[in-house]
C-alpha cells in the first residue's frame, strides 16, 4: 500500500509529552479515538504541519518534517482538505464564495473555478444553499459547507476534526454517509471522534490515544 503520511514524533506540549507513531494508506478510512485532552487534535494539527515535532519525523505525501521549508507548508496544505468541528466559514460570504475562496488562494484558473464549486456543492447536497450566508445555515448544512471546501481541491487525505461533534444523531449520520462516499472514491479519512455509536455503525480501523500515545 502507498502511505499518505507517516508519523514518528516526540511533541513536549504544556498538557504533557506526545509520543505517537502512526500511519495511513492511501484510500484508508481511520477513526482517531480518546477523551478530552488525549492527544487527537494535536496529531492532527501536526499532520497540516501547523505544529511540528521536536524529535522524530512526519511524511505527509513526499514531505517530510525535518527537511520541509517554510514557504512550503502552503503548497502541501493545497493538497490536504481539513474540517473542524467549528466549521470555521465565513459569516460575511455566500455558501458559494466560501468554497470559491479555497480555489483563489491556490491559483486556479478562474474559468474552472465557478464549475468546479458548483460541482463540489451539489456532491455534497448544498447547491439550493450557494447564495446563502452561514447564518442561515442549520448545523449540518454548515458542516457540508465545510466539507466542500475541504474537497474542493480534490485532496489525497482529508482530516475531520470531530466534524460530527456539535451535531444531532440523524445529521450525524449524514455527514458519515457523506465521508465514506468521499472515501470510496479514493481520499484517505482520518477523523477524530469520540462517538462510538457512530463508530459501530461505521466500522474501520479505529487508533485510539492516551495522553498523547497511541495505546490500541
């Protein structure tokens, strides 16, 4: 199998020492479990490279921590889709220009730009919301939002942050059925969560964390 990313890391944060060794395949659906505090955001953020290890390594695609360049991060994280749990849209844009913004920040040709987002929100069910602002939104139209704006880029991983988190059950599980569609058609899932009910109904790989290790 080809690994979308490869994490051998020792992180000395102020909740305490990460030591975590994890990898990924291409294609691959996994489920990042634990309690409050247990480690699962900061891997994350440490896969974007938004923190890097102090000692050991992360390979995300043919980057590697210990040699990357600053000036480089931008372009990796180009080819990554992330969704928080907060779903972090802009309240002052349109469903659509949220999604577009992803695709002028990256420098794609305008001509391509408007089909693509039209595409990308119709995959994810929100198309009748293109010239709605987040605050007309509910919760789970939100999150598809940010779903497509994680996929816009047509991404090799995507990284769910709890992305079910502040939602009810039967939204939940639509934003799963959403996610393993996505998978399906080739992008690697790693999503943090710590509903097992979903879990259950969804099986994959499941890693889970301990104050910041990896224990199962």
């Amino acid at each position: 199998m080809i690994e979308v990313f490869n994490a051998t890391v020792e992180y000395n944060s102020n909740s305490g020492i990460y030591n975590i060794s994890l990898s990924v395949d291409k294609g691959e659906f996994v489920y990042l479990t634990g309690a409050s505090a247990a480690g699962k955001s900061t891997l994350i953020k440490m896969i974007y490279f938004e923190l890097l290890p102090q000692k050991g390594h992360i390979i995300v695609d043919t980057h590697n921590s210990t040699r990357i360049k600053k000036k480089e991060v931008p372009m990796l994280r180009r080819k990554m889709g992330v969704v928080f749990q907060d779903f972090r849209l802009f309240s002052d844009r349109t469903v659509f220009e949220n999604v577009l913004f992803v695709l002028e920040v990256t420098g794609s040709r305008r001509k391509d730009m408007k089909k693509r987002v039209l595409q990308i929100l119709a995959d994810v069910g929100v198309s009748h919301k293109r010239n709605a602002f987040p605050d007309e939104l509910s919760g789970g139209e939100k999150q598809r939002v940010a779903i497509a704006r994680a996929l816009v880029n047509e991404p090799f991983i995507l990284l769910a942050d709890e992305p079910t988190g502040n939602l009810d059950p039967e939204v939940s599980t639509e934003i799963m059925n959403l996610l393993q569609r996505v998978n399906k058609r080739g992008t690697a899932v790693l999503m943090a969560t710590h509903n097992y009910q979903l879990i259950e109904k969804f099986p994959a790989r499941v890693v889970h964390m301990d104050k910041g290790k990896i224990v199962q």
